[in-house]
C-alpha cells in the first residue's frame, strides 16, 4: 500500500468524521425514533435539517455555533482536539489539558457535563490525569480521530490515545473503549478489510489493555460489549433494531419505564460502542464497496435516533476511511458543500498539517 493511499485514508477519516457530525447536528439529540421521523425533511435524506433543531442547544442560546453546516459540541471538542494534536508531535497529558482548558472557558458553545467537570477540576488545582472527569461516554471518539490520524503504525498509539481520553475522562471504562475504537480505525487507515479489523481488534486488544493498565472489570465489559455487537450485526437488520435490543437489555426488569425503548440510543457505554460496531459487523460484507457505506450508514444513524453525533463522528471516521483511494477522499461532494465553510476551513488546515508531517 503506497503512503499516498494511507494519506489519504487519513484524510478522509477526519474529514469524514467532521462531515459526519455536522450532518447529524440537525436532529441531534432526539430520542424518540418517532418524533425523529416527524423531524427529518426526508426519511431519505435525513442530514444537514435546516434550520437545524436539535435538542438541549440551539444557535439562539449559543449565537455564532449551531447554524446549518456548524458542528455540534462534540464536533466542536473535535476540532479542538484536532487542532491540539496538529500543533505538537508530541502529544501528552499534561500540555493538553492546559490547552483544553483554555478552550474549554473560551469557545462560547455548549459544554458537556464531564468538560464542566474537567474545568472545575482544573480551577481546583487537579492536575493531568485527577483533571479528568469519571465519565464513560462516547466523548471518547473525539480524541480518537485526531490521535490515531497522528499515531497510526506506531507503538506508542496506546500511551497517546489514553493519555488523551484521561485529560477529559479519567475512567477505565473509557480507556479501554477508547483504545477497541483506535485500533479498528487504525486497521481500515492501514489497508484492512472492515471484517479483518474487526476480529483483529477483538482477538488482540487484551494485551493492549493490559499494557494500558486497564483492569479486569473495564476488559470484561468491553469484550461483552464487543460479543454483543457482534451478535446484533448478525441478526438485526437496522441500527434502530441493534439499539431497541441495547436498550432493553439495559433496562430489563423497568419494562414500564419511558426509556425502555431509548436507553441504548444515548451517549453513555457501552451502548454507544455497541452502535457502532453493530452497524460495521452487518456492512461488512458490503464494505468492499464502499462509496454508498458512508451515506447510507449515517442516514441510518441519524435516524436510529438519541446521541447522533457522538456515534456519527466514529462511523464516519471508519466508512470515510474505507472509501478513500489514490486519488481522493472520496467524501460525497454534496455533504462536504453543506458544510459551514469557514468551520471546513479550519478543518481542512489541521488535517494538512497532520498529513503532511
């Protein structure tokens, strides 16, 4: 495989990733799979609503964030993300959580809870890794992205990766989620078939764990989790199937609960891992072909409804990924357009640096 092409995987798994969430911001959030439908413009064509209307934020409540085309507050901590890992080859804890709290108290949009946590911590004098929030989201795939744009093919991804899910999340759970999805994304960057990446990844990761000082409980959980995946991408034919599954299983025994029907779609793990992984086992054997994967993928994300963007931004990144060849990004023209321009510029300028040292 020529560097040309794994450049190119590179690109297209950022660039991907920021089309992803930015597509999905629109509805982000709902989490009725019915009120989604009544939402959506099109059930064909479900990205890029406009206006956007998405729950819990708005472009009125945060001005200059939000409109058409913008990213959603996880694509925002993306994009910060990617910038950090841009400016430095030598990403680490320490310099990035004093970047990332200088972002954090200045970007002007909507924080999450664990950056809410993150900040205080910070001004409480907590240092890398105490700074980090005990949260198991799926905020990890944000610094994902970026760090195995950086790191891929080299034997210290696991420290960098796990040094930059700590800054924002000092949770077990979380790293070891966090290293399954850079290790899957890695193999599509550097040539394996979907499938192949996979198995790879689970039949592997316990060293990396290990190596990562991640204890039994967090293993245990994400090789569940990983199972689990891997039997609903086997017999359900939708991702909204795969999370009316997750969320029952979550909730057994609350069978009258509100969200009985909902609790898998949110951002919480391992939940929003199992999505995921799901949708890749049940495309796989598609994924050879893959220029459709990632519009048809993220349009049925979108409407499987609950924490879109987080899964969006993981899904895109791999089916981006997979598309790319010699010659381009291969990223659907008429997706990237919708984008904010000055959001894709800055996009564009951080994943140049990274490809291109």
């Amino acid at each position: 495989m020529t560097s040309l092409l794994i450049q190119n995987r590179v690109t297209a798994a950022l660039r991907g990733a920021f089309v992803a969430d930015a597509a999905s911001m629109g509805t982000h959030w709902i989490y009725d799979p019915a009120e989604m439908l009544k939402t959506v413009t099109s059930v064909e064509t479900p990205e890029f609503r406009d206006p956007p209307s998405p729950k819990y934020y708005s472009a009125t409540d945060f001005p200059g964030h939000y409109q058409n085309g913008m990213l959603s507050p996880y694509g925002e901590q993306l994009l910060f993300v990617t910038e950090h890992v841009a400016s430095t080859m030598d990403l680490t804890g320490d310099a990035m959580s004093q970047e990332m709290f200088q972002w954090a108290t200045t970007f002007g949009g909507r924080p999450d809870h664990a950056l809410t946590t993150f900040i205080d911590n910070i001004k409480a004098d907590k240092k890398f890794p105490e700074c980090g929030a005990d949260d198991d989201q799926a905020h990890i795939y944000m610094k994902v992205v970026p760090v195995v744009a950086r790191y891929h093919g080299k034997p210290d991804l696991v420290d960098r990766l796990s040094q930059a899910v700590r800054v924002h999340q000092n949770n077990q759970k979380a790293v070891a989620f966090g290293i399954a999805a850079a290790r899957i994304l890695e193999a599509v960057i550097l040539g394996a078939p979907l499938e192949e990446a996979l198995e790879t990844c689970q039949q592997n990761i316990k060293d990396d764990l290990a190596n990562a000082n991640v204890p039994n409980d967090a293993q245990e959980a994400l090789m569940e989790a990983f199972q689990n995946a891997k039997t609903l991408g086997k017999e359900k034919s939708t991702l909204d199937e795969i999370l009316l599954e997750v969320s029952h299983q979550k909730m057994k025994g609350n069978e009258d609960s509100n969200f009985y029907d909902l609790a898998g779609r949110s951002c919480a793990l391992p939940g929003s891992f199992i999505g995921p992984i799901a949708l890749f086992y049940k495309s796989a054997s598609n994924a050879a072909a893959s220029t459709t994967l990632f519009a048809s993928a993220l349009r049925e994300n979108i409407l499987a409804s609950g924490d879109t963007c987080s899964r969006s931004v993981f899904i895109g990144a791999v089916f981006a990924a997979l598309a790319a060849n010699e010659k381009s990004d291969s990223l659907p023209s008429d997706w990237v357009e919708k984008m904010d321009p000055e959001t894709l510029k800055k996009v564009d300028a951080a994943i140049g640096t990274i490809v291109s040292t």
